[in-house]
C-alpha cells in the first residue's frame, strides 16, 4: 500500500494539443526526450505513456480544453496557447493555474476585427454611442472584457467553434479572433482595429500540484526550452483594452 500511494504521488499527468501546436509540441518533447514518440499528426491514440519515465503519462485535448482541465486538476502540467489561458483567468481568475513560463514557439495574435461595412477603424471611435453591438468570438470571456472595458452600451456575445471572421457583417458586428498578422484579417475580408493578445505556446501547472507535489524530474527536462519572454499579468486586459473617454 505504502508503495501504490508513492507511485501516485509522484505520478506525472501531461495534456498535450492537437492542432496548431501539435507539429511544434511534438518536435519540443524529442528535443527534451520525454519518451512520447507518438506523439505527432498522424497518431490515432489520445492516451501515450512515456517510453523514458514510468510515472509519467499523456492525453491529447483540444488546445481550448487544456486550461480547465489543469485548473481542475485532471493533469499536472500542460501546454496549450496563452490565449486560452486567458480566456479563462479572464473569467475566473482565481483558477488553480500556474503560468510556469512562454515556451520558445508560438504565433499569431487575438485581434478585435470588423467589417468594412462597419465603418470602425479604430476600437475607441463612438464605440460607446451605438448600442445592440453584436459580438462573435472562439474567445466569449475575451470579448466580454473588450466590450466591457470600452464602455459599449448594450452588446451581445456570440461564441462560436472557430471561423469568427464569417459572421460579419451579416451576422455580427465586430469579431474577437485569432489570426497569424493583420495581413492574414485583411485577407479575410476584414478590418483589424487592435492586437488583444499576442499568442505563445505555454507551460502551463495545477497550483496545487505545482506547490506540493515533485515535479521537478519533468520541470528540469523543460528547463532549457523555458523563455523569459513575459506572461500576461493579471488584470492585462484593463490596460490593452482601451476606453474611450467618459
């Protein structure tokens, strides 16, 4: 019995991304030589057991769900995007959730965009005289805090499950979305009026696990990919948002 509760108290639980990230995590965990060897675009298998550590094991999310499975403390560590880590703190910013550190990858930024139709090309112009602002967005906590923070009147949130820049302007006034540059909203037939957030995979930690369990076997395979490009700060929104005078 003794041995079983040491086994699961130094049991290590990774959520790894499919998706954007997924060719770049990958070539990450050969360079730390986790042991995940399929890991990759062409693996059929969504739980992976580390060939080099015996106590550490994987499972393959989608990016937007790795956050909260962290903060609830389904798994030790993750890496996702920094967009979806601040999709949720924005909301619940006491969530059990360590940044540990930017890794060294990453694009794209989460931009306010609009349609040319709109008529808006700046985010503080008369945002806040028109009312019944229609919002789409992968991101809603995001979008609330944009609207929110540029005192818009009445507005509604319209998440969606990816492909925001299609809904304006017939279904949505202004979209919150990612994109690789401004070039790349353009090219979609959109106005970009503001860069939210500029998006780098990130490792992310349950707070309570990160605080009293030994990870550090793990942690120090990552040591030589962690960055000292800085982290969103709590409340960084206030401060990129900004409001149009009262």
């Amino acid at each position: 019995m003794k041995l079983l509760v040491e086994y699961q108290s130094n049991y290590v639980k990774l959520a790894l991304p499919k998706g954007r990230f997924m060719l770049s995590t990958a070539n990450l965990l050969q360079e730390i030589a986790l042991g995940f060897k399929d890991y990759n675009d062409k693996t059929r298998q969504y739980r992976l057991r580390s060939r080099r550590f015996p106590c550490l094991s994987a499972k393959i999310f989608q990016e937007k769900d790795i956050p909260t499975q962290v903060a609830i403390g389904n798994y030790d560590l993750g890496i996702c995007g920094s967009d979806w880590v601040e999709e949720l703190l924005v909301r619940y910013p006491t969530s059990a959730l360590v940044r540990i550190s930017s890794l060294d990858y990453g694009e794209g930024s989460v931009y306010a965009a609009a349609s040319h139709q709109a008529e808006i090309f700046c985010p503080g112009e008369s945002l806040a005289e028109k009312s019944n602002w229609h919002i789409v967005s992968e991101y809603p906590n995001l979008a609330q805090a944009f609207a929110l923070n540029l005192r818009m009147k009445t507005f509604k949130i319209f998440p969606v499950w990816g492909a925001a820049e299609v809904y304006p302007p017939d279904s949505a006034d202004m979209a919150i979305l990612w994109a690789k540059n401004e070039d790349d909203i353009v090219a979609q037939g959109l106005v970009p009026l503001s860069e939210l957030l500029p998006v780098t995979a990130i490792l992310i930690a349950n707070r309570e696990y990160f605080e009293n369990k030994d990870l550090s076997q793990i942690l120090n395979c990552f040591s030589p990919k962690l960055t000292s490009r800085p982290t969103p700060h709590e409340g960084w929104y206030k401060d990129k948002f900004l409001s149009p005078d009262p």
